[in-house]
C-alpha cells in the first residue's frame, strides 16, 4: 500500500506499507534472501513500492504488474500514546487479485523454490474465495515437498467486513497447512475468545501444528516447539513511540533466527530486541542508523 502518516506537525509523510512487505525487509536486513509476491499497478507510487523493495534487498521476481491500476491507500493518525487509527482505500488494489491475475501461475513455481513462505491473515482477507482456494491449494503442494510454511492471524476485523463466521472458516482451514504460527494474543482473544496464550497454543496444537510462539505485547512470548514450552521475557519494556511494525520485526526476526538454526528460545529473544528497537521510532521501517545503535 501507499501510506500517509500525520506527523506532528500536521503534516503527512509518504511512504509504503504492508504487514508481510515489513516481514520481508527486515528478513532482508537480517542477511535473509527474501521475495515479496504482490500484484501492483504501473504508476509512480507502484515504481516508488519497487524502488524501496530494490534498495532493502527484497527480490521482485514476484510481482505481478496490471496496466492502468493503482496500489491501495491508507491514512494514518498517531494518538499520544503511539497507537494507529488507520483509514485504508483497498478496494482497487491488484494484490486483492493476486491469485486471479493470468500469470499466478508464476507464483506457484516461484514460491516452491523457497526455503520457507510467509503470509497473515490481512493476506487472506484481501482475497475472494477463489483467491483463497488457490493459495492454499499452493500451501498445500509446496509443504509436501518440503517447503516451511509460517502464519501469523494478525487478525483485523475491518479486513473480514465484520464477517467473523468467514475469518474463523477460512483461518481454520489455512492452520491445518502450518508450520510454524506466530500468532499475537490480543488478536487471538478477540477473534476466538482464547482465556490465555496457553489456550491460543492448544487450540493450534489440535491443528497439528509443531512450533507456536505467541507473542503477548510488553509481556512474555510463548514459545511452544516440539515437546518444549517456555515464555520468553522481553528483556526491556520500553514506551512506543509508534508500535507500528511491533509483530512484523518480531516475525521477522525469530523467523530469521530459525533459518539460521537457531533454537527457538534463543530466536524469540531476538525477536523481542528487535521488536524494542523499532517501537522507538516512527513508522514500520527503523532507520538502518538506528540498528546500529542498539
């Protein structure tokens, strides 16, 4: 999406934004190879997209581009306390078509190369039914021949139109082709009314699924893989200044960790340090100066 964001001046600044984009960049910063798959127009604000997609390090081989559109639009006010109320324009976007367009084909072959593919919830709610299948019908394909496959809710009931009967149909059928599920608790109370992170692992356990990390804010994560369970503390509580992109770089960074082979409790310390350094900054994209830093 492109994204304006009031500052506190008044005025908006321009950027692009997108919960799996943010995932895939900063998996690139960490030495990852990373791909981001979307559909986008050919206009400047699709070209502004793919320029910082080209100077983060994140492969374009998967985007698909459709004549005479336009990529989504949100507006974005910041309260006090850092929290977001978004306004978002999806309706014409391409990537809501993404496995519709002529040429998906292409993203199956493309995402059976990887090593692990990565997705959310926000990208099942852009997707008709169709889309749905299709998507799952590659989850499916791929994971059979050994690909990872790694799932985080982030559940938005403004993505499902207040359709909640549809979210927990489609979210069901998605978990039962998981790997890895990086679910946040506060998205998971609301959508399955789960009393604890301890619920929230069990009922994704009935899926099947091996390794679970519940991420629950400013307090411990739940890391649950194997015959393993820990919480993980968040070694500094720190006060956001924006907590944009706080799930995305904790995603990134344990998924990161994992590819390199390290254990999970070790990941989901690095996950929350890297979570802390972006919630000190504005917008989803910390500063690479800023890493450096801490």
């Amino acid at each position: 999406m492109i994204e304006f964001v009031r500052g506190g001046d008044g005025r908006f600044a321009m950027g692009c934004a997108g919960d799996t984009f943010n995932v895939a960049i900063y998996l690139a910063r960490a030495g990852v190879g990373a791909a981001f798959a979307t559909a986008l127009g050919d206009d400047p604000y699709s070209e502004a997209i793919l320029a910082l997609a080209d100077a983060e390090g994140v492969s374009r081989e998967l985007v698909l581009r459709v004549r005479g559109r336009l990529p989504a639009l949100s507006v974005v006010d910041l309260d006090a306390a850092g929290a977001r109320h978004r306004h978002e324009w999806r309706g014409e976007g391409p990537a809501r078509e993404l496995f519709e367009l002529p040429d998906w084909g292409r993203l199956a072959a493309g995402l059976s190369k990887a090593k692990l593919v990565y997705f959310s919830g926000i990208t099942l709610s852009l997707y008709s039914n169709t889309g749905i299948g299709r998507l799952l019908a590659v989850i499916e394909a791929i994971r059979a021949q050994g690909v990872k496959i790694a799932f985080d809710e982030n559940f938005r009931p403004h993505g499902w139109r207040g359709d909640l009967p549809r979210a927990r149909t489609v979210f069901m059928e998605t978990l039962k082709r998981i790997d890895i599920a990086l679910p946040a608790y506060d998205d998971e109370a609301v959508l399955w009314g789960d009393p604890s992170p301890q619920a929230t692992v069990e009922r994704l356990q009935a899926f099947g699924i091996g390794e679970i990390v519940v991420k629950n804010g400013p307090n411990s994560a739940l890391v649950v893989a194997g015959n393993a369970s820990e919480f993980v503390p968040v070694p500094e509580v720190v006060v956001p200044i924006d907590s944009t992109a706080a799930g995305d770089s904790f995603n990134a960074a344990y998924l990161a960790a994992r590819v390199l082979d390290r254990r999970p409790s070790e990941a989901a310390a690095a996950a929350h340090r890297l979570a802390a350094q972006v919630i000190r900054h504005r917008g989803a994209l910390m500063p690479r100066a800023a890493a450096a830093v801490h």
